[in-house]
C-alpha cells in the first residue's frame, strides 16, 4: 500500500448527519521508536504489546454545513468540559489527513473524548485518543464508501492516526503490532501498523502491564522534541541499526516462549531509549530517582526468586512492569510491598494486553 491507495477518490454522497463512537487502548512498545523523518515517518521499526484498561473512548458527532466551509469547524470536549486548549492539535491534524479525507470542511464536528485512566497520569493519551479519532473519521468514510473491507478500514485508520502521534499507529489493533518497514517482515510499512504476523508462543497473549506512576507532572522535554534531537545525534545510525536487529531477534523468542531473551530485550531496550536521550544535546534526563530504585528493587527480585518479572519504560518517569499470567500473583504482591512506596501518592494501574479498538453504541 502506498500514501496514493489511502486517497479516498469516490464521488461523494456525503450523509447529513451522525454519530460514530469509538474505544482506542494505549499500547507500550517493546522494541522503541525514537526518531522520525518528515510526515512521521519512523526512524526505526517498533513493536509494541497492545493495552486493555488503559483506552480513549471518543464520540464523535457529525453535521453537514450549508456549503463547504473555509476553514474546519468544529468543537472538542475532554472529559465533559470544552477544552479549546486542544484545537490546535486537532487543526494540525486534519490538515495533515484531509488530502485522504476531502470531506472536512463539509461538516462541523463535535468531538467528546476522555481517558479512563488520569489526565496527568504520565501515560500517553496521544496513542489511544489520535487512534480514536481516526476510527470514528473512517466510520464516516465507510458510510460514504461501504464496499471498503475490513482490512482496508483498519490499515487506513492506522495510516491516518499515525499522521496525528506516530504510535497511535499501534492502537488499532491487539495484540502485538509491528509498525515501521523491516526486512525480515515483508508485510511492514512506515505507512501504518500491522498485527503481528509470526508465531507468538501463548504466554505473550496474556502478559500483564502494571504501570507504577512515578511522576504525574509534565516532561520537561516533550516526546516531539525528542524525536527532532535524534537529527544529528551522534549515535542515532547505531541506535536504529540495533532496532533492527533486536526486532529480527525477537522474532524467535516470540515463537519460543522465551522469556529469558524477553527480558534482555525489552530491558535493553527501555534503557537505550533513555541513553539517547542523555547523549542528545541539548541533553536531559526524564527518569527520576524512583524509576531507578524501581528497576533496582526488579532486578534483586528477579534473582532471588527467579521470577520473569521485568520493565520497561516510555519517554517519561514512570515504569512499566511486565510479568506472565502464572506470576500475576507474586508480582502484584511485591509490588504492593516493595514497589508502590516510590509511587507518587502511591498511584499504580493494573493492566494487560488487549485485543485493540472497539466500536461502542452511541
């Protein structure tokens, strides 16, 4: 597929007015994304495990203008209040989609979303509600162009939300989504993500993620200007060429079961995430003292009980713990006596690998 076959070239019998409501999860990435080329085109292929309880439901309510409108229209509220801090997000995003989605400006839009999980949390809702958004715009095209298949609706709403956050390109679907060209995945695109496509032993299909919330303030350094500083970074080509090859390495793992090579992956992984970010310049630190001790406290826990416990971490202060289903138990309790203390007013949230996005009734 290629940016031309998401182009939507139909004549237009353009519905008067609805509704489309849509529930998008967050996903947390495995093999990170760190980098981007114009039109947020990924540096380096990623993958990612799909979340359940962490999601973005968004109503999106849809009414046709007089006459095609100069501008867009329309009105957001987050959580039940206007939110016009919002729009501009929003605007830059349907300027970047309306070349695919040329019926924009015929309509006046009005968009509540909200987060099941808290607003200052640390958790990027840039993934599930840009993923949201975009099921509810191909909602309409689909009313428009009802012979799309199913395939064509999904790998569009991927396309179109990763033009407004790259990784809500990951929030389509579930479980495991691969987004970003690699050779060993002939099926990869830059254009949009995609389910996994090899085998995947049955213990990666109900991993759980318990997210300890270590800090809920804003980053001092935004994930968007992270990116930009990987423009001339002087590790970047080793950076993107180890992707690669822990991409390919997983691959056999996935199939295995491995949860030793699991773990020295993902770890390695969320640590040179943050390696980049120290060796940037201007460079910056996003981790705190906590996320330390945390990763601390999993490593001795690891080796003295010989569990398959392990983290990872986004762009930010707070870590993810990764475990097996048949250590649920065991993990949750250490966390409750050891890891919750480095948690902010000792907030964490408990989830698992989901199955993706879900139409809900209006």
């Amino acid at each position: 597929m290629t940016e031309k076959d998401f182009v939507l070239n139909a004549e237009l019998e353009l519905p008067k007015q609805g509704s489309y409501k849509w529930k998008a999860p967050s996903n947390i990435a495995l093999i990170k994304y760190w980098g981007k080329k114009p039109n947020q085109i990924p540096a380096n292929p990623s993958i990612s495990f799909t979340l359940d309880a962490c999601a973005t439901t968004t109503t999106l309510t849809f009414k046709k203008l007089d006459k095609k409108a100069q501008d867009y229209s329309f009105d957001l509220y987050f959580e039940g209040k206007k939110h016009d801090d919002f729009k501009p997000k929003i605007y830059s995003f349907f300027k970047r989609i309306e070349c695919y989605l040329p019926f924009l400006r015929d309509y006046h839009f009005t968009i509540h979303t909200s987060n099941s999980f808290p607003h200052s949390s640390g958790i990027a809702s840039s993934a599930s509600g840009m993923a949201a958004l975009s099921l509810g715009l191909m909602s309409i095209e689909r009313e428009v162009n009802p012979k799309i298949t199913i395939e064509y609706f999904l790998q569009k709403a991927s396309f179109l939300a990763r033009l407004g956050s790259g990784s809500a390109s990951r929030s389509i679907e579930g479980e495991l989504i691969q987004w970003g060209r690699h050779n060993d995945i002939t099926e990869s695109s830059d254009l949009y993500g995609l389910t996994y496509p090899y085998k995947v032993h049955s213990v990666f299909k109900s991993y759980h993620d318990t997210i300890l919330l270590v800090h809920k303030g804003q980053k001092t350094v935004s994930s968007t200007v992270g990116h930009d500083l990987m423009h001339g970074h002087p590790f970047a080509t080793a950076r993107f060429e180890q992707a690669h090859e822990n991409l390919t390495g997983l691959q056999d793992i996935l199939a295995k079961g491995d949860l030793k090579g699991f773990i020295k992956i993902v770890e390695s992984e969320a640590l040179t995430l943050h390696s980049m970010m120290m060796a940037s310049l201007p460079y910056y630190i996003l981790m705190k003292p906590n996320t330390l001790a945390i990763i601390e406290k999993i490593w001795a826990f690891r080796e003295t009980t010989g569990s398959h416990v392990c983290f990872t971490l986004d762009a930010g202060a707070n870590v993810h713990v990764l475990y097996p289903e048949k250590e649920k138990e065991i993990v949750i309790q250490f966390i409750q006596d050891e890891l919750v203390a480095y948690c902010e007013s000792g907030h964490y949230i408990c989830d698992r690998i989901g199955k993706g996005a879900k139409q809900l009734k209006v």
